[in-house]
C-alpha cells in the first residue's frame, strides 16, 4: 500500500529523474529520502511494517499511544535542515518542547541525581553528592565539549572512505582518549562512585558498554547541554508523521507492507530490488537503512561481497538489546518526571553479565518514561501511559524469552512498585511486551541486537560498514549501523553524509 496518499501536501510526479529507492522507512531511511528529494531524485521508500517508523514506531492500545522507540530528541537543528530543504518550517508541523530536568538519575538506595542543561544547576548537583568532584567535573565538561565539537560537529557527517581518513583524525582521537573507554576517562576526573556512573552511563543510550565503548562518546553530556533534551508533542511518532509528511511534499512515495527480499546487483553495481511478493524494481540507486548486517547477509548474494562477509560479520561484536515494557496505568503518578534511569545495585557487574556473559541477570537497572507527564493526550484522562526499559544480552546469549519473559515483567512490575510507582499492579490497564525476539523477527536486527553494531573503537568511523557500500557500486547505507552510529542523531547524520557521497540526480 501507499502511504500517506492522503498528505496535505501536493504530489507531482518527477518520472524523468533518476530513480532512488530506499529500503526501510525509520527515522535513517525518511531522512535519507528527503535528502534525495532535495537533490532531484524520484523517491520510493519500501517499507516491510504496516506504518512508517521503523524503530521508531507506534502503536495504540486501549486508548493509551506508545512510542516503541527513541523517546529522547538532541540536536533539533538536524530535523529542521530536513523541513528547510522542503521550504518549511519545523515550527510549521511539530512542537518540541525542551525536558527539564534533562532525566532523573535514580541510585539503588533511593537517592537521585537530575540531569539539567544549566550549568550552575549541574554543578550544584555534583556539590550536594560530592563537593570534591566539582573541580573535576568541570574538568571533564570542557573535554566533553571538545570531543562534541569534533566528533560530532566536524566529523558526524563526513564520510570515513579511506584508511587515510581514519589516520587523518588519528591524533585528535588520541588527544581526546578515543583508545580508552568512557568509563576509564571519566574516572580521571571524577572519583564519587555514583558520579562516575552519572557521567559513563551515555553510551547505553547508542547500544555501547561504558566500559567498552570508545572514549570519543563522552561528547553526548555536552552535546545534551548545548541542544537540550526535547519532546514531540504527540510523541514520537508526531516526528515520523512529520517526515513522511516532507516525502510526500517531494512528490515521493512511502509503499508500507512491502518487503525487501534481495539487492539486485550485475557487475558490481546496484540496480534494483526485488520484494517478497515477486515484483521486482529497479534502481539507480539504492539506500539501506536496514540493520547493516541483516543487509548484508541477507539482501545480498555472498558473490557480491568481498569486505563483509560471513565470516566478518559473524566475528563482529553486536549491541545489547532490550526488554520493554509497555503499560497504562488507570491513575497518574505526578512525581514521576518524564525520563527517569533507576540503577541497581551493581553497575560493572551487570554491564559484563549483559555484553560479556550475555546472561539474564535477576538484578537489572531500567529507564522509565513517563511521556504523558509533557504530554497527557498520550493517555485517556486521568492515566499515564509508560514504557520501561531494561538492557539485556542480545540472542547470542542462551535465554529463551518465550518463556523468561513473563516473569523478568513481573520481576519489574514488583520493583516499581517497591519504589517510584505505588501499587503499580493493581493499576496496570494495558499492557504490552518486545524482547530481543521482536527485534530480530519484526525489526530485522541481527542477533537481535538493537543497536547494530557495538560502538567499539575498532567499529567506528572507518571500521564501520560505510555511508557508501564498499562492497556494491550504487549501494548506501544509512541508520545505525554506518557512520556515526546509533541514536537520533547519528541516524539522522547517517542520512546528512548522502550529501558528500551520491552524486546530485543531474549528473546521472
């Protein structure tokens, strides 16, 4: 089916440009086909769920609206680039709204820490756990402002082709740490045990082990200071609608309920797909933003590649997944702010049963969100709707989540209402489950990792399956799993570095 064939916007058909299809419909493949709008393309974005969104999907249930997915908005510039490249506003079709404060940060023994942009805010936050770290955090603050100013602002849109361009930014990663992982930074910094954990827990919002991850990920503290934390009123999906919105403006096509069964490719070049259903189409270009491994194994014949194969892919490290927890409550709990992280008891031990192991543990750390405390049209009247997030081992772990899941909810479910939701269950009127199963089987994540690959140093910027395809001419990437990475914002500047490497649809 087409999508959004109903749009307020006017359609005109642009059949004599060349043709770009893009595989996937999330926050990486609408973005990645408004930038290809804007450079003259005709657009058909194929997308194998019901609506648009990808992991940023929603649903409703019982008169409650979930968001599946990304739930926190940084660097807001990069959406409204996409609606001026339509000649519209942001303003014109979405309300951000900025979160203050940012998240609060709960520890196991019930006291908490919030996150905020203002700086004096955050500095008397350190001072009430740790007057002795203030130095230090600060400290640190100008390192992360450093790092956010390269590692995002120079280098999150330009396109690692070459072992040269790695070596090029060698020294500045160097200089910043980038060989040394979050957490070992942050703790020359700071000493306080629970502030180390304030400041190295980032990585997990893109799928990386703090203690792992590299050090170039200590850019995310400045990076939600300079643009805030924000919220789509209507959530997330108000976003999704949004850029499906500017598609159509373009005279472009969102066909839903569409699988892509296989790239096509002839001497080394892209030129089509081929869907479930037998139709083939064909392409001038091609653009993923399916999982990078999950294209590669399965959208391609193994003939047709020379770096990542099999063998390659199966070596690669892969991100945790998650277990979530969809639910409406048939009251509201006001003290309950919009983003809340509630940590357990352990912190590395955890982390290295979750990426290490890859073992369920019975203790967990989880982040809760509460969007209707912004926004409360996301609930029937006197509700709140909520999801609440546990990181766990992705499917190369042995946990059989047909049967484990049901109890780790219960497991959940009982912890808070031991401590921020009061007598949760017998208030629960809706709910709804997704472990690392629907990753792999509805999302497409291999090994039903939610963020691709692991954020490592060995698997970013050059080392990361790139923008454009190494192995396929006329074949791009975007999404999670290519440069920059995971999250919001290295989605959408996945898409931002089409600009440097597809040719302008003139030259075709």
């Amino acid at each position: 089916m087409d999508w959004l064939t109903s749009s307020p916007f006017p359609a005109e058909p642009k059949t004599a440009c060349p043709h770009a299809v893009v595989i996937g419909a999330g926050f990486g493949g609408l973005a990645a086909a408004i930038r290809l709008g804007a450079r003259g393309y005709r657009v058909t974005v194929l997308e194998r769920l019901a609506e648009p969104g990808g992991r940023a999907a929603v649903f409703r249930q019982d008169g409650f609206t979930f968001d599946a997915g990304p739930t926190i908005l940084t660097a807001p510039f990069l959406l409204e680039e996409l609606w001026h490249l339509c000649g519209r506003r942001l303003d014109d079709d979405l309300r951000l709204v900025p979160i203050e404060p940012f998240y609060r940060i709960r520890f196991n023994d019930g006291t908490h820490f919030d996150c905020s942009g203002d700086p004096e805010v955050m500095r008397r936050e350190v001072m009430r756990l740790s007057p002795g770290d203030v130095a230090g955090y600060e400290r640190f603050m100008r390192l992360s402002e450093t790092t956010c100013r390269i590692g995002f602002e120079q280098l999150g849109d330009v396109p690692f082709a070459s072992v040269a361009d790695m070596v090029r930014i060698a020294p500045d990663l160097l200089r910043l740490g980038g060989h040394r992982s979050v957490y070992a930074v942050v703790s020359k910094f700071i000493k306080d045990p629970r502030l180390r954990v304030v400041f190295s827990f980032h990585p997990l919002l893109i799928g990386g082990n703090p203690f792992s991850a590299s050090a170039i990920y200590t850019l995310i503290p400045y990076l939600e200071r300079r643009w805030g934390v924000h919220f789509a009123i209507g959530g997330t999906g108000a976003v999704v609608r949004g850029l499906a919105g500017l598609v159509a403006s373009q005279g472009n096509v969102i066909r839903c309920n569409a699988t892509v069964d296989q790239i096509l490719v002839s001497n080394g070049k892209a030129h089509g797909v081929r869907l479930a259903s037998g139709e083939t189409m064909a392409a001038d270009i091609v653009v993923s933003n399916a999982d990078a491994a999950w294209t590669y194994r399965k959208l391609l014949p193994p003939e047709t590649r020379r770096r990542w194969t099999d063998r390659k892919l199966d070596r690669a490290r892969y991100s945790m997944s998650l277990f979530l927890w969809y639910f409406g409550t048939s009251r509201r709990y006001e003290a309950v702010p919009h983003h809340t992280i509630m940590l357990g008891p352990r912190y590395r031990g955890l982390l290295r049963d979750i990426f290490g192991r890859k073992v369920l543990s019975e203790d967990f750390s989880l982040y809760l969100h509460r969007p209707t405390a912004t926004d409360p049209s996301l609930a029937p009247p006197g509700c709140d709707a909520f999801y609440v997030l546990s990181p766990v081992p992705n499917l190369a772990g042995a946990t059989d989540w047909r049967t484990a899941a049901e109890p780790y909810r219960q497991a959940i479910a009982a912890h808070l209402s031991a401590t921020v939701l009061p007598d949760l269950e017998r208030h629960v009127v809706s709910s709804k489950l997704m472990t690392p199963l629907d990753f792999q089987d509805q999302l497409l994540a291999w090994q039903g990792a939610a963020f691709g690959l692991e954020p490592v140093l060995l698997q970013s910027a050059w080392f990361r399956p790139h923008n454009r395809s190494e192995d396929i001419a006329n074949l791009y990437l975007v999404g999670a799993g290519t440069h920059p990475g995971a999250g919001v914002p290295g989605v959408l500047s996945s898409a931002k570095v089409l600009d440097r490497v597809v040719p302008h649809a003139s030259v075709l």
